[in-house]
C-alpha cells in the first residue's frame, strides 16, 4: 500500500460486550474525509445512520471516537480530534486538543480509537503496538486531573518497563482522560489531557463518563507513520519551523496577553456574562501573569515551535499550588472578566480548578456567569444556591465550580449546560422559557467562545460566525463566507493539526500532499472536501434529538444578547446588525447549496457523494 | 582530554521535540521519537527533561558491554555503537547511572548519542527555536558530567520543585 501518512488501522472498541479489535476504513473513506472532525462524522453516520434522532447522546449506544489525521504529529503542533453525537448540540463537533497522546497513538500503529457501548465498571483502555486492552479504573474513578495523571503516568511506564526490562527506560505515555466532570456526565464537560488542554466543545467528556471510560493511554515505539513523499515533507517540515518561529510576537504572548487587550481594544470580551464586553482593567493584563507566575515562558506541544503556552503556577498565598498554562485567553476571560475577577491569582486558581474537575473552562464558566447573573437579577437565591454568588467573589465561583462537577444542589440543574439549564430553571421558577433564555449566552446548546460579535472589531467573530457554524458556539470554527473556513478550521481539524501553528496556506497544503500523495489544493478544500464535511455536520446537527432539535433559521441565530447595544467603551451603542446576519446566512446557505432553510439540497448531496444522507434529507424539507 | 558536550538546561526546554524529531530524522531517516538518541521525558506537564547521554569520564557503558560493541570516538568522546557487534542484551542501560541507553525498538541495538560526529542536530534545532535548552560546549572532559546521568523521573522531581515550589514536591508519583 502506498504509504499516506496513516498508521493503517483503529482501534474498535465495544465496551459492553467487552470487545476490542482493529479495523480499517476504505482508501475511498479517508481521501474524502481526511481524518479527525471529517473522518469523525462520516464514522458516526455510518455506525449511527438514520437512527441519528433517537440516539442519545450519553447512552451505550452513542460512539465516542478519538481521530488523528494524515499530518498529526508530522506538521508542527499534534492534536488529537475527538467527536461523537454531541450531548449539547445532539449533532458532532471536531472537538481537537494539543496532546502527546496523539503521536503516541500513531507510533503505536493506530490513527484512532472507536468506543461503543458502556463498560459496567470504570475501565481505561491502554492502546500499545500489541494492541488495545481494558482495564480496571476503578481506582481512578472519582480522581481530579492531576491525580489521574500522576497516577497513570507511573502505573503505565512501570508496567511497560517491566514487560521489556532489556529495552531500557522509554517515555511516559500520552493520554487523554475525563475528571469529575466527566464522570457525572456534566453535559458539556471536556475531554482533558496534559493537565490543562481540553477538547472543550462538544462535551465529550461526558459521553466518555457515561461510557464508564475514564482515560485512553497509549504508548507507541514506531517511526510516525510514513508518508507519501518524505524528501519533500522533511524540507517543508523545515520551512514551516522557520515561519513558526519568526512570528515574535505571538511565541511571547501566547495568547495570554489577551484577558486585558481583547476587552480593551476589541470590546469582544465577555464581562460578567457579557453583560459588558470592554473593560480597562489593566490587572490582569499580560505582563501581570509573566512577571509573577509564568515558570516557563515557552511551552510547547509535539513538534511545536510556536510555545504559544506558559506554565503559570501559585506559590503564594491563598491560592498557593495551582497550575495551568497562561491561562489561554478563553480561560482568562472566561474564568476572570466574565465573573467579573481581575486579579491574576484568583484567574489562574479557578482556571486550574475547572481544568482539574474536567469542566470546560469555557463551557462550564459560561453556565457559571449565567447563574450569577441569575442571582443577580434575584432569579436565583440565596436559598437555591446555598450561597450568595457574587460577582468577583473568587471563594463562590469556586464553590460553584465543584457543585456542577458533583451535580449537587443547584449544580444538578446547571451540569446541563446553559441552554438546558436555563430551560429547567424557568420551568423551577413557574416563567418563560424566553425569559430565561434572554440571558443564556449559547448557539445551539454550545456555550459561545470569548469572542463577541457587537464591536464587529474581535479579531475572529462576527455577524453569523456563530450563527450558522455547524459546530454552534466554537470560536476555533466560526464561520466566515462557507468558503475561506473550508480550507482553514475545517482543514485544521480533520488533518487534525493545530490551527495556531499557523503557516501560509500554500505550505500547509504542499505539505498536505507531500503526505498523502492525495491531489490536495486550496480550492479542493474549499469547493468539495470541505463542504461535503460541513454539510455532513448540518445534516446531523439539524437531525438532532432525542431531547432537543434545532429549528432551521430561528435557531441559526446569535444569542439574544449579541443583538442588546454595547453599553461601555469606545464602541458603545454598536450591536450586530440583525438584517446583516439575515442576508449574509442565505448566502452562506446559498454557497454551501443548501436551501434556504439551510437543508442540503438534493443535487448538493449528489455532487458531494453524501447520497446516503438524503432520505433524512427530504423528511427534513 | 578536550570533548565535546551538550550542556542541558533543563527549565528552558520546552518540551517541543523537535530534537528527537532533527536526531531520528538524522540517524534513521525518518521522525521517530523512540529511536532518538535524545528523547523529552515530561513526567507531569510543564516538567520536561531531555534524556541523552552524559559522558562520564569512566564510561561505565563502555566497560559492561560483554561483546565489547562500545567505544569512545577519540575525537568527540561520544560513545559509539558497533550495530554488528551490538547483541542487544540492556548491559549497557543496566550500567548507565542515569538509564540513558535504551534499545533500538525494532532491531534491539543499542542507541546512545553519538553527537552526530560533532554536529549534532538536536542542538542545531533547539538553537533554532532560540531555546538553548541543549548548547554545544567544547570543553576538557570533567567529573561533574556523571552526576547529570540520572533517571529522568528523578531529575524531573526536582525540576518541579524549582518549577512549583512546595506544590512540586507532590505533582510526580
């Protein structure tokens, strides 16, 4: 077989019947899917199909599935694509985090893992060269993340030394693993690796939990998986480490100078559940977090030169022992501005701590603001919470933070994410479910990214970025025209290689092909890989069900508050224009030959060879 | 005696890889982490230590090698392997204070880093990447290079403490 960058084979696993096996996919399957986010939802469709609206999300029947691609761990920047039937938008997100587990997977001879069913007991599964195995987690059940890792990390690369003493040491293994969060299937907990990377949309931290899956380890000693045209790939491999590298600014930064500058220069940031979206609070600026906590200022994942992380860690006072990176500027904002806290130390301890229950940090803090703006607003009480939830008041996010991870109390109703959530409590309180809604910051059951659109200034978001993106809310995959995207986030995360070691286009591209001898440009992306992928996702996520269905147009929509006049800053008074996003989603539909509901048309199918999907097609028209 | 070594400060790395990628790509023409004669161990995130061969000026490598497959290269002092000879029995990672050598995964020879004849490539990249996590010193052979052969797990306990303060002491099982 001509060599293309795949390892050949996944790891199938049901884990009902306790059952574990290797598979291969058609040449055919990969060349139009690619891998990661594309491959994700073809396998779901095939294993799923027109049952797709009865399947719950959280039950054995769902699949949880890990992707690599063709470049993982070969491009800079490895990553690790994980999908499934969404729990949050009952459609599939290409959900990707950096992580070693990645090539760790490859060199083990595997471009993936499928799970199905539900193991009776918390198991792991261990995936080396001889295969996959399950095994006991009962032991890790209940575990923070820290925890989890340390724990795995030696009780692995013990056993493996010792299965081959001769071999002498070899490197801790990858992994990917669920904290509490995940475990008591909070809906839109993440899947966490290296402590404080998260595959956060999507919530498939949750369907792991609910498959009683607390981690995948692996541990590969094979060369990355050879490629199409490796002189080639090696000489672009070099050239992309030479642009990585030259981008100054951005190694840094990170993007951890971004909880000040995004509020500041932008007004895109979320403030107090994005009552506001521009401050001036210079204390929690870049330098604050660099001068008083980054223990190391260039932090990298597999073969990355970018170092866009920084290991932040607390060695005083009340906070003292917490780590994370930056944090990112999603978790500074998310865990800081949006609950209305500037100060570095509280941002990093509640970033750390939402990393280790397994939250999402951007997820979860948003149904955490939105509470608070609920007690604010005295539609949550004292007596519903058992506290008072201020905000700025660090001790009772904190609080929060554990109630939704152990579902107690008023964290049950919460652990359901906003756009759930806020429908129970309106039911609780006897109101509207509008009413409720008004404040619920989320796009199709997906929490929005820290990216407003009422500046029209962010950087990433506006108009229908979210509006109309198959993937909700997910800022790493807005929507620009159902063109330009095609070839850069879609791309991204189905050859599932980091959006930010970002290269120009022609490179990625020469690279693509160098790898996979696929005749892969630019405009194949955008004019039929991509669209046959995201046209796949619309189908399902307008499939939807059992519990929620997205009404075509009124729910391709931003949140009712993007459209509420900026009250503060220099872009006071602006709001996304309603009529704008009208006219320019029926020519993204349009674009992507959907009609105007946003229902792909028949012909479209056919061009795209997603024939398969136009029975539920035609019931949907 | 005048050698060459790579000075390893172990809190500017930041755990890329890329020089097992530069060093694989180098002696087995191919990205392969495992077979890198230098390899990035992170036993907790944020902790990364970069494991290769240290030098020592008894070279106790050299002397368990029941084949005599070992040999220091006069010129650079690195260790070099004799693949032919080489009968893959872990003598030599037994010996190594710090595990250092380990066994090729596929044909089981010993690996140990042979500063690529004086040139080596990892430290090419990490110089690169601006780093300087790994730099080229050319310099008399001495005896505190032996005390840097030590199990990357233990290196890395301390590391985190540096890194983490009292929080480092518990982050590494």
């Amino acid at each position: 077989m001509t060599p293309r960058g795949y390892a050949g084979k996944y790891l199938d696993v049901d884990l009902s019947r306790e059952k574990i096996g290797d598979i291969t996919l058609p040449e055919e399957t990969l060349e139009q899917y690619f891998g990661g986010r594309g491959l994700g939802a073809k396998i779901l469709w095939d294993r799923i199909g027109d049952r797709w609206s009865e399947v719950d999300p959280l039950g054995p029947e769902n699949v949880f599935i890990a992707l690599t691609g063709p470049m993982t761990g070969i491009y800079p920047g490895g990553r690790i694509c994980c999908t499934g039937k969404s729990p949050v938008s009952n459609g599939t997100v290409g959900s990707t985090a950096s992580t070693e587990f990645a090539h760790e997977l490859r060199t083990a001879g595997y471009d993936g893992v499928i799970v199905s069913g539900r193991a009776e007991e918390p198991v792991y599964l261990l995936v080396t060269e001889g295969g996959g195995e399950i095994r006991d987690a009962s032991h890790l059940w209940g575990t923070m993340g820290e925890e989890t890792l340390r724990t795995l990390n030696k009780e692995v690369s013990d056993e493996l030394f010792s299965r081959d003493p001769d071999m002498g040491l070899m490197k801790e293994p990858g992994m990917i693993y669920v904290g509490p969060a995940g475990e008591n299937m909070v809906r839109n907990a993440c899947v966490m690796t290296k402590l404080c990377h998260a595959a956060g949309y999507g919530g498939y931290g949750s369907v792991m939990g609910s498959k009683n899956l607390k981690a995948i380890v692996a541990k590969g000693r094979g060369p990355i998986p050879e490629v199409y045209a490796p002189e080639a790939v090696k000489l672009l491999w070099k050239r992309a480490h030479e642009h990585l590298i030259s981008r100054d600014s951005f190694r840094r930064q990170g993007t951890g100078y971004g909880g000040w500058s995004t509020g500041n220069f932008y007004s895109s940031e979320p403030i107090r559940n994005w009552q506001e979206e521009w401050h001036d609070e210079r204390s929690i600026g870049g330098p604050m977090f660099e001068t008083r906590f980054w223990v190391k200022k260039q932090w990298s994942d597999f073969n990355c030169t970018t170092g866009c992380m920084k290991v932040s860690c607390v060695k005083t006072g009340r906070w003292k022992g917490a780590i994370t990176d930056n944090p990112d500027y999603e978790l500074q904002s998310y865990c800081g501005t949006n609950f209305g806290i500037y100060n570095p130390e509280a941002n990093i301890h509640l970033s750390a701590l939402i990393d280790n229950l397994g939250h999402s940090g951007i997820g979860g803090a948003n149904t955490m603001g939105y509470a608070a703006e609920l007690y604010q607003r005295g539609i949550l009480t004292e007596e519903d919470l058992g506290f008072e939830l201020t905000w700025g008041d660090t001790e009772a996010f904190d609080r929060l933070a554990r109630l939704i991870a152990y579902r107690e109390g008023i964290g049950d109703v919460l652990a359901e994410g906003t756009y759930r959530a806020a429908l129970r409590i309106a039911e609780m309180k006897g109101l509207k479910p509008e009413e409720l809604l008004t404040y619920a910051v989320h796009v199709k059951g997906i929490e929005v990214g820290a990216h407003g659109t009422r500046s029209d200034e962010d950087f990433l978001a506006h108009d229908i970025g979210y509006a109309v993106n198959v993937q909700g809310g997910d800022h790493t995959s807005v929507v620009r025209d159902g063109y330009h995207e095609l070839s850069g986030s879609v791309f991204a995360d189905s050859a599932v290689i980091c959006n930010f070691a970002r290269t120009p286009q022609e490179l990625i591209f020469d690279f693509a092909k160098a790898v996979t001898g696929y005749p892969i440009t630019v405009e194949s992306w955008r004019r039929e890989t991509g669209p046959r992928i995201v046209t796949l996702q619309r189908a399902l996520l307008m499939l939807g069900g059992p519990d929620v269905t997205w009404e075509p147009v009124r729910d391709d929509e931003n949140p009712p508050r993007f459209y509420e006049p900026l009250p503060s800053g220099p872009f006071k008074g602006r709001t996304t224009d309603r009529e704008l996003v009208r006219r320019r989603r029926l020519v993204y539909f349009e674009t992507l030959g959907w009609d105007e509901r946003g229902i792909p048309t028949k012909e479209t199918l056919e061009k795209l060879d997603l024939s398969f999907l136009e029975k539920s097609m035609s019931w949907l028209r | 005696m005048s050698s060459i070594w790579i000075v390893r400060d172990y809190e500017n790395c930041s755990g890329c890889r890329r020089c097992e990628l530069a060093c694989s790509i180098h002696h087995e023409g191919w990205m392969w982490p495992e077979a890198s004669r230098i390899r990035v161990f992170m036993p907790f995130p944020g902790v990364e230590v970069p494991h290769l061969c240290a030098q020592c000026d008894d070279y106790p490598c050299v002397e368990s090698c029941p084949v005599d497959a070992l040999s220091v290269d006069s010129g650079t002092t690195a260790v070099i392997v004799d693949e032919e000879a080489c009968i893959g029995c872990g003598a030599c990672a037994k010996a190594c204070p710090g595990t250092v050598p380990h066994l090729h995964p596929r044909n089981r020879k010993a690996v140990i880093c042979d500063l690529c004849g004086g040139d080596p490539e990892c430290v090419k990249v990490c110089r690169e990447a601006g780093y300087n996590a790994l730099r080229l010193v050319h310099e008399e052979m001495n005896g505190h290079r032996k005390l840097f052969a030590r199990n990357p797990v233990d290196v890395a306990k301390d590391l985190a403490v540096k890194l983490f303060g009292e929080k480092g002491e518990e982050v590494i099982a």
